[in-house]
C-alpha cells in the first residue's frame, strides 16, 4: 500500500510508496535527548536536517560511499532505498566529549589523534547499551565480515566528512552512524547525519552548533542549525 506510515521514530516518519522497496522519510520537528525523556519541538528542524543530511550523503555518494539516499523530494522529505537495519550505532570520535569524556574522565575538548570507534546496541528498553565486538558476536548483530566492513565505513566517512565540514570553519568532533543491509544483503550507510547526530563546533570560537544546545540548554536550537545550513551551502 502507497502512503502507508511504516514506522515513526524520534525525529523521522517512514512511509511506503508506490515503488517496491522505496521509502519516503519526512523529517520531524521533534527533539529529544535522554534517550527521549526529554522531548520539544522547533519549528523548522526538520527542515533544517533533511536540507542538511541530504547534503552530507549526496557528498558521500559523489566520493563513492553507498547509502540509502536516493533524493531530497521536498523541503522536509527524501526518497530512500528500503533495508532491514542493523541495531547499532556506530559512533566516531576526533575529540574527546560527551559520554566518553565522562566514562574516562578526560577533559572536553583534548584531540583524539587516532579516531575512536565505538558500538551501541540500540533497543529502547536497554537504553542503548555500549557493547563491545564480543558482545556483537554473542548477539549475532553482524557477521565478523560485516563488523569490519562496518569499522572500515565509519573510518572512510570520518576521513572524507571532516575535511567536508573544514572548509566550513567547523570541527567534526563526533558523530553516529547506522547502517543496513541493502536487497542482495550489502551494507549500506543508513538514518541520516544532521546536527542531531553529530558534535559540531565552530573551529574558531569552539561555539557548539549542534543538539548539544538543546542537551545542555545552552540557548536557540534553531538558529545554530541554521548556521550549519547556510555554511554548508556554499560547498
Ligand atoms: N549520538 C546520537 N544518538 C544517540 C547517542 C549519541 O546521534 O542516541 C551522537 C551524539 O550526537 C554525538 C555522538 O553520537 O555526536 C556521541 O555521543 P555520546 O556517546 O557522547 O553521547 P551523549 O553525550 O550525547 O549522551
């Protein structure tokens, strides 16, 4: 069936469409953190990240790294390949913050010199757990083929977005990624990668330009993705 909604997530609605295995994804307003206890709305948001991830796979895609993406079809919709997810995230770091910072007790802000690599299983009621490679294994997310595919991705989009958000004065400091398997069982980058999912910081001033600013309450949400829109379109 055309139009059928598939699955509503924190910040995406999932619909069929009149195409086998193609999805529309309408980005919501919707923000939340704290796994979402914690949850607002900012008119516009949606807009913003699918202006934004639209931006950020099409790059990826033109340096040959495939994904889901298949169009921006509207202010606040793109038009993606349908996969069955992998649960987990994968998050990439360059400089030390947020959770990794607390669990090390290490200062935010001190460089990573080699990235660091980490998994998450994601399930909501888990509140989703860090786990490591034997954990995986254990569970069966991903073959040992799979694993490494998965980490040699991350890597390579680590390598080809940070100097992407340099040119624009912005410091990638971290970043989630999902994935999933395509119709033959490849692995395709998946979600979206927006200022939800990533740190941004402004490489001069170190102002944060990311959900950071609704996490920590440091002012308007709105205008700091804005700000990530309007340098990202002149790339
Ligand atoms: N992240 C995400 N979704 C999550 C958890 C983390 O997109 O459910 C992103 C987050 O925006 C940051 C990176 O992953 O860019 C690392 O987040 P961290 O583990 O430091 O967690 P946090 O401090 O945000 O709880």
């Amino acid at each position: 069936m055309e139009n059928e909604l598939i699955y509503e997530g924190k910040a995406k609605k999932l619909f069929s469409t009149s195409e086998p295995n193609v999805l529309r994804i309408e980005y919501k307003d919707a923000a939340t953190a704290l796994n979402g206890k914690r949850k607002e709305s900012f008119a516009g948001k949606g807009v913003l990240n699918n202006q934004i991830s639209s931006k950020l796979f099409r790059h990826l895609q033109s340096v040959g790294i495939n994904s889901h993406f298949i169009q921006q079809i509207s202010e606040n919709e793109q038009l993606v390949q349908e996969i069955s997810m992998i649960p987990l995230e994968v998050v990439v770091r360059n400089v030390m913050a947020g959770s990794l910072a607390k669990k090390l007790g290490c200062e935010e802000g001190i460089e990573i010199p080699e990235a660091i690599v980490e998994f998450y299983y994601k399930d909501d009621a888990l509140d989703d757990p860090f786990i490591n490679e034997d954990h995986i294994h254990f569970l069966q997310i991903v073959s040992q083929a799979e694993l490494t595919v998965l980490k040699d991705l991350a890597r390579k989009i680590n390598q080809v977005l940070i100097p992407f958000f340099d040119q624009i004065g912005i410091t990638l400091v971290d970043f989630k990624l999902e994935f999933g398997r395509g119709k033959d069982g490849e692995i395709l980058l998946a979600d979206e990668i927006s200022p939800d999912t990533c740190r941004l910081w402004d490489k001069k001033t170190k102002e944060k330009l990311d959900k950071d600013v609704f996490r920590r309450n440091l002012g308007d949400l709105l205008p700091v993705y804005q700000e990530v829109a309007k340098r990202l379109e002149g790339v």
